[in-house]
C-alpha cells in the first residue's frame, strides 16, 4: 500500500487511537520511519487529538495562578484565597473528548470495512462477468456444433479405428454441395507434445491418392473437439493420422489413427 493510501484509509487515525494489532502497530511505525509523508500525518492527527482534548478542559498553570494572584494584591489588597473549585466539570470534558475520539475511531474503523467490502463486491461482480462470457461462448460453440450435425445436407462418414490405435474413432461431416467439411474428432487420444493430427481426403481408385484437408490444432483448446478443415471436391474416403507439428506432404501410415470409406 501507498503513503497516499495509508493516509486516506483511515488506518493512521487507528494506529494513534490504539486500535489496531501489535503487527498492524509496528507496521506502521516502521513505515513512518522510512516515509516522512507518513510521519508528519501521525503528528498532525496526534496534535489535532491534544487539541480537542484541551478544548474541553482549559487550565493555568500554578506558576500563572501566582502571578495573576500577585498582581490582584498589589492593586486591591491581599486576595483571599478561594477553596478549589470542584474538577467534575474537568473530568467531564475529558470524558466527552475520549468518547468522540472513540465515536470517530469506531466511524473510521465501519468505513474501512465498508471499503474493503465494496472491493470485494466489485472483484465477485468481474468474475461473474468472466464467467458469464465464456458460457456464452461455450454455449455459441455447441450451438454450432449442433447445427453441423443436425444439417440434413452433410454426409456423415465415420472412421474407424487402425491398428496403431484400435479404439480411437472420428466421423466426418461432408457438405458435398457447398464442399465444406467439418471432423469430429472426439474419438481421438491427446495427441503427445510435439505432434499433431492431419487429415486426409483419399482417393481409392485408380491409385491411393492422399490430399491434406487440415490440421486438428489446439486440440486440447477446443471443448467440443469438432474442427473446420479445408473444402473437399471429391473423396472416396477419409483418413486422420499423427504427424509431427506443422504437419506432412505425405501420410505416415504407421500413425494411421482412423479410416473409413464414403
């Protein structure tokens, strides 16, 4: 915390009332050590209490008792000396000037934790706000994952699993009007670090032809694990296998994860 924030929080009129903890004492007194801003605000608030506290119960010294009585003397004669005036009135004043000190120390002591529980408040509310957007976003994916399902236009070719990986699976979801073409690959293992799936649009005859559609990248990002890959003219088939990141020009058919045929 600032010297600026000290002051203005009200902890240093606690400190000189003698409110806070032993730790919460010595750190300010610590800090006043080192930060003359911090210092001079203690004097201030501490002269301010004198101040009011004298306001309420004035008194003379006995050396300016004396005088004036001497004074008195000299012009009227000798002063009959007057038995002490009761000191309630005195006691009074010091009375109400602690109880206002302490009314204000406990105002200053609510306001703090009033403060502290505005802040608190208003971190909940930007977590809640947080919260909110990415439901919202969460609910816009799966939105659009149901839309792609549900369309009666796209073909739906499942890939089974290989030998390398027998129980993983993918289902492919082919648009072959507009070419757009979209993979379900929730079936499919965490692919290790460093690699990264690629899938392939095959053409069976006259020769296995393999083309690269796209990459699954940020697999772990994407929740709903359903990817947009590159439009397909034709295929008679579809393949997914791992490659190392950034992909291959060819398909590594020993890391051929799933297959499977329009």
């Amino acid at each position: 915390m600032e010297a600026k924030e000290y002051i203005e929080s009200g902890i240093l009129e606690l400190y000189v009332y003698g409110l806070l903890t032993e730790t919460e004492n010595l750190e300010i007194a610590e800090l006043a050590k080192k930060n003359p801003e911090v210092h001079q605000e203690i004097i201030s608030i501490e002269k301010a209490i004198v101040a009011l506290s004298s306001s309420f119960s004035p008194f003379h010294s006995v050396a300016n008792f004396e005088k004036i009585k001497a004074r008195l003397e000299l012009k009227h004669g000798k002063v009959v000396d007057m038995k002490p005036a009761s000191n309630w009135s005195q006691y009074v004043g010091w009375a109400a000037a602690v109880l206002l000190l302490l009314g204000f120390g406990y105002q200053t002591l609510e306001l703090t934790k009033t403060k502290e529980a505005i802040a608190t408040v208003g971190t909940e509310k930007n977590k809640i706000e947080k919260d909110y957007a990415y439901l919202g976003q969460q609910n816009k994916e799966i939105e659009k994952s149901l839309t792609i399902v549900r369309d009666i236009k796209n073909t739906g070719v499942t890939l089974g699993g290989q030998a390398v990986s027998p129980t993983s699976f993918a289902k492919i979801y082919w648009n072959k009007d507009t070419k757009t073409t979209y993979v379900d690959a929730a079936g499919l293992p965490k692919p290790p670090k460093g690699m990264v799936y690629q899938v392939w649009s095959l053409k069976l005859s006259p020769v296995l032809t393999p083309t690269s559609i796209g990459l699954l990248d940020n697999f772990e990002g994407n929740s709903q694990k359903i990817f947009a890959v590159s439009q397909t003219d034709s295929a008679e088939a579809f393949g997914i296998t791992l490659e190392p990141a950034g992909g291959s020009l060819t398909p590594t058919m020993t890391q051929l994860y799933t297959l499977g045929k329009v």
